[in-house]
C-alpha cells in the first residue's frame, strides 16, 4: 500500500505543479515553485527512505532524493537569472541546451548503470551501507558548474553601479542564497560522504540548507514584494488609465473594475452586473440606445461591440461603450470587459476641428483658383517669350535655344536632321502696295499654310521680318527635301484674300535646305560653333535660291 501512498502524493503534487503552471501568474512565480518542488523532493525522499528495511525501496527512494539534488542546479540557476533581470538567456531554443548537464545526471541517476552511481551493501551497517560510485561525480560536477555560474553571474550584476536599489538588493539576497546552501551542500558532503565512518550517523544538513535557504529567499521576496509587483502595476495601471473598465466572468459577476468607472456605473467587485440596474439611470434615448447594444451582445457574444451614447448626467458628455469577449487558449469565452470611454472633449475638438476645417477648404480653393490664374498667366508669359506676337510661331531666341541642345544629342547620337531658312518672295512690294496690315494678314497665312505641310514634330520659327526657319529631327536628305517642295507648294496655292479690291493676293517663297546626315564627334568640343556654321550654310543656300530666280529650293549636304 506504500506505492499507493506514493502515488496519491505524486498526484497532489503534480496538481499543484498544474495550477500554478497553467494560471496567469508570471514566470518567477512558475520558477520559484519549480525550485521549491526541487527542495521538497530531497527530504521528502530521505525521509522515506528511513521509514523501510527493504533494500528496492529505500534505493528506489534514494534515487527520488537524487532526482531533485540533480535539478537544484538548473532551478537555482533558472531563479537567479530571472530575479537579477536576466530572463532573456533562458528561451526554449536555449532551455534544452542549458538543461543537458541537468537531464543528463537525472539520466544517471535513473538507468545506474552496474549500481555505479548508488549502491547499498547489505549486512553492514544502516549508516554504512550506502556507498557513492564513480557515476556520483557526474552530478556534483554539473551542480557544482551550475552554482559557479550562477555565483559568477551574480558578482558581475553587483559589480555593475547602473542597476536600481531594489535590483542590487535582489542580486545581494540571491548571492546570499548561494553562500548558504553551498556552505550546507559542502558540510553535508564532508559529513554523510567523505567522513561517514568518523561521524558514524547520517545528519541531513543538505535538507537543512535547503530549508534555511528557502525561509531566506521567501522572506526577501515577501518584503521587497517581488511576487506582487506585477498584481500592483496591473491595479496602478487600471486605476490610471482615462477609461472605465468593468470586467465579468461568464456569469457577469464583476471581478475587476477601476476607478473611472465609477461616475458612470455604481457597482463594486463580486456584485452581478445588472443591466436594468444600468440602464434604469439614463433617460429615453439612451436607455434605448443601451437596450439595443445589450441585445446585439447577447445575440452576438462572439463580437467585439461599440456604441456612442449622449448622456445628460451633471452635464452633457458623450461616451463610447464598448463590449469584448475574453478569450482562453481553447478559444472559449471565460468573461467579457466592458469599457466606457469619455470622449466629451474629443467630440468638441472634432467640431471645432471640423469648423476650422471648412475656413481653411474655403480658403485653400480660394487660393486654389488664385493659383490657377497665377499658373495661368505664367504659361502666357511663358508662350509670349517663345512665340512671335503676330504669327505665333516659336521665336528665334527659343529655336537658337532648343537647335543648340538638339545638334548636340543628334551628334552625339548619329541621328540625322534637317533645317529649311526661307522667306517671302518681294514681300517688301505686298507692303508698299496693300499696307501692313494686308502685309500682317499674308505673313499669317503663310505660315498657316506652311504648318499644315509640316509634321507634328518640327520645329517652326520666325527668324526676322518674313524670313522663318524650320527644324526637322530625325530627318535624312532625302525626306527633307520631299517635305521641301510640300511646304513651297503649300504657299504657291495659298490664297489671301484681302479688302483692296477683293483681289486674291499670292506669295512664292525662296528656301534653303541643309541635311546633315554624318558626324565628326569633335563638333562636340564647340556646339555653338557648329550651329553657327550649320545656320550659315542654310543661309548661304537661301540667298542662292533667291539670287537665282526666287520661287525655288537650294539644297545642300552638310560633309
């Protein structure tokens, strides 16, 4: 019936290894029972191992003792690193690999291999009986590497000066602890394994030490508030915050709520929340309003719920009730938080807001429109400082502009390219006989007739008085000159009918065309240059074209 005993303990025990594993308490909570456990398991099993003669059992209980000796290591260096602030070494893709040496003396202790670890000699003596094997330094070693560790770590965090009070105050408890359950573990050494036949008894100073030990770090940890640190931010932080919140179990009965709560609802923790209690303090409109939200969380308990509400209390405010379920990791509704969150100044700054945003959109479209007229103008400017005031063509500024960064592509590139220099054929004689203006009215049609020979993309200007030039990119000798006699044929059938006597008035033009179609790369020393002997040699061909008869194209390739 001993393993019945045996059993039922290990239940209980694992029962409350299960509570406070599984409960929401932090991660030092969880350490220190697992360290606690550890020291219970040591006198627990010496104990039982004292109250039985036969030998299965008292080794089977010794081996249980030696089990929790082997995880004192880990514990005690798991707690330190936690309570001196250095959780983040343990994660569980280190916890295996710092928790070896500790498995592999449980291991140990388990298989014994050929009693090497543990064995008891029958016949002799009770306090003689148990001897240590070689496997038994195996655990030493891994207590002893876990304690040195432990003690190195502490010195280096009481060493440092940037650390708060209260974190050197823990350091220096633990480094406490250390000293004394080392002291206990060598004395117990000396004493039940070395000098055993001196001492002539067994004396249990390692369960002492760990006894002394734990009283210790439970006291420290009861008057720094160690565990309850988390509890109070909790409460701090509710209390602080500028929502009221009401939590509830799965049913209603408030177990949490803060301080800010409570102009609003007048309920206390451990009352059942009742909602016609809540809803009996508001007048119609709201009442009616928190009727439906009632209803909806009752028919939708696995949403999130929301509701802005205009209360009429000692004055007007506006607040935002909103409902949550509270979910376990089995994803299973445990209780709900209901919160109500004063936005009465939010809501006036949003009008106000809203107010001053419609100013700033009237002014911005004002400012807009005035933009506009602005951006408008400037691209009048803009096209008056490019263009002719009378026929609109480009001006020679702007093609002299352009020509200048186009040659230089163009050669850089090998792309051919054509100009034509022309203008009007004894346009002197139109003026001296029809006036000016009959002379403005023939040099605007011209051009519209030489615009509508051209292509989108050339380049058409007027150079001075009736002589205009036009440029042609990507253009060979042989297009230039087809285009040529378009643009002469264009103006030959070109009518202008002026007010002198209803008769047509006609004009020929005079051209002169150069195509350049090959590149020597040193023009790209002095661009102007060469676009000054290019507009030379245009020119050169127009007053051929006009000395040898007018009406007529000159074309020249430029070598």
């Amino acid at each position: 019936m001993i393993w019945l005993d045996f059993s039922m303990f290990m239940v209980l025990l694992g029962l409350l290894l299960y509570v406070f594993t599984s409960s929401s308490v932090t991660v030092l909570h969880r350490i220190y029972i697992f360290l606690h456990v550890v020291f219970l398991l040591w006198p627990l099993f010496q104990f039982a191992s004292q109250t039985t003669s036969q030998l299965s059992y008292r080794l089977f209980y010794l081996s249980g003792s030696y089990i929790g000796l082997s995880l004192l290591g880990i514990g005690w260096f798991a707690f330190i690193l936690f309570l001196t602030g250095q959780y983040y070494v343990i994660r569980k893709s280190r916890l295996l690999l710092i928790s070896i040496p500790a498995l592999v003396s449980v291991i140990v202790v388990i298989w014994n291999p050929n009693q090497r670890f543990l064995s008891i000699e029958q016949g002799l003596d009770p306090y003689k009986q148990l001897h240590h094997g070689s496997l038994y330094w195996v655990m030493i070693a891994q207590l002893v590497m876990y304690l040195t560790v432990s003690l190195i770590i502490l010195l280096y965090k009481l060493g440092r000066r940037d650390d708060s009070a209260r974190q050197r105050k823990m350091v220096r408890t633990a480094l406490n602890g250390v000293f004394v359950l080392s002291f206990f573990a060598i004395a117990d050494f000396v004493v039940n394994v070395a000098y055993t036949d001196y001492f002539a008894r067994y004396i249990p100073l390692i369960s002492i030490g760990m006894t002394v030990t734990a009283i210790y770090i439970v006291h420290a940890i009861s008057r720094n508030k160690v565990f309850d640190i988390i509890q109070i931010v909790q409460r701090d932080i509710m209390n602080t915050m500028s929502m009221g919140i009401v939590v509830m179990d799965e049913n209603d009965m408030i177990i949490e709520i803060n301080k800010m709560i409570k102009p609003f609802i007048r309920f206390r923790v451990g009352d059942i929340f009742n909602q016609e209690a809540l809803l009996s303090q508001f007048k119609s409109e709201t009442r009616r309003q928190l009727e439906a939200f009632f209803e909806a969380q009752r028919e939708r308990p696995l949403e999130r719920l929301e509701v802005e509400l205009a209360l009429d209390l000692n004055q007007y405010q506006y607040v935002i009730v909103q409902s949550a379920p509270i979910f376990n990791q089995r994803k299973r509704i445990v209780g709900r938080v209901l919160t109500i969150q004063d936005v009465t100044e939010m809501r006036m700054l949003v009008e106000e807001t809203n107010t001053q945003n419609e100013l700033l959109h009237e002014r911005n479209r004002e400012l807009l429109i005035m933009q506009d007229e602005l951006f408008q103008a400037n691209k009048k400017l803009e096209h008056m400082a490019i263009t002719d005031g009378l026929t609109g063509c480009y001006n020679r500024r702007y093609l002299l502009q352009q020509l200048e960064g186009e040659v230089v592509n163009n050669i850089r590139y090998g792309i051919p390219f054509s100009i034509f220099l022309f203008d009007l054929d004894f346009f002197k004689t139109i003026n001296d006989r029809y006036g000016h203006l009959i002379g403005d009215e023939v040099l605007c049609s011209t051009v519209e007739a030489v615009r509508s020979a051209l292509r989108l993309t050339d380049v058409l200007a007027r150079f001075g008085g009736e002589e205009f030039t036009v440029y042609l990119p990507h253009t060979n000798r042989e297009q230039a000159d087809m285009i040529a006699e378009q643009v002469k044929e264009a103006v030959e059938k070109n009518k202008v009918t002026t007010t002198v006597g209803g008769v047509p008035v006609t004009v020929t033009i005079s051209m002169g065309v150069i195509s350049i179609e090959q590149f020597d790369p040193a023009d790209l020393d002095d661009p102007k240059a060469f676009l000054r002997e290019l507009m030379a040699q245009a020119d050169a061909a127009l007053y051929e074209a006009k000395y040898s008869g007018r009406n007529r194209i000159v074309k020249r390739k430029l070598a």
